[in-house]
C-alpha cells in the first residue's frame, strides 16, 4: 500500500511541476511585434484556417480521382498495397513478442 501511495504521489508531482513550467514555455508578443502586426493590418489567423480548411475540403474529390502517370499503371496493384504494409508489421511486432515470450517459457 505504501508502494502505491509515493508512487501517485509522485505522479502528482510530476503534474504539478509540469503545469507551473507550462506557461514559461511559450513566447509572449512583445510591443514591437505587436505592432508591425498593425503596419500589416492584423492578419487573421481563424480566417487562414478556415480557408485551408475549404480548400482540403475542395480538394477531396479530385484526390480521390488522381491517376498514376500512364508510365506507372502497370504498378496499379502494388501501389494499391503499399498503405496496409506498415500495419502488417505492427502485427507482426505482435506475433514475434508473443513467440519469444513462448519460447522464453519452454526452454
């Protein structure tokens, strides 16, 4: 029981400190910068996202149509694989942990 007080309370600690070091990690606008902002007339950082936001909105249906170059058709089908290949060696991590915990085990 004593174990896992001083470790939540360590974990406590931990979190505290984070949180009273959290603001001293950003940089605060100084006056100088604060008005060069005004000389370039106060862009909107809302409005830029919402623009991006529309133009990958506008743009999805064109990705979803994009062709291989006609010198690369023949690779159709292994392009269409590709994607899957990394969560197959995910799965395979698995597979081999699980094999040598096994192993450990019969030996």
């Amino acid at each position: 029981m004593v174990a896992l007080r001083s470790s939540s309370l360590l974990v406590l600690a931990v979190a505290v400190c984070f949180l009273y070091l959290l603001p001293s990690a950003f940089v605060q606008i100084s006056a100088a910068d604060d008005q060069v902002a005004n000389l370039r007339g106060k862009t909107s950082f809302e409005g830029a996202a919402k623009l991006s936001a529309f133009g990958a909105a506008a743009a999805l249906p064109q990705v979803a149509e994009a062709r291989l170059p006609d010198e690369f058709v023949a690779f159709a089908p292994i392009v269409d694989v590709l994607p899957i290949l990394p969560v197959f060696f995910l799965l395979l991590a698995f597979l081999w942990q699980a094999l040598s915990a096994s192993a450990e085990h019969l030996a």
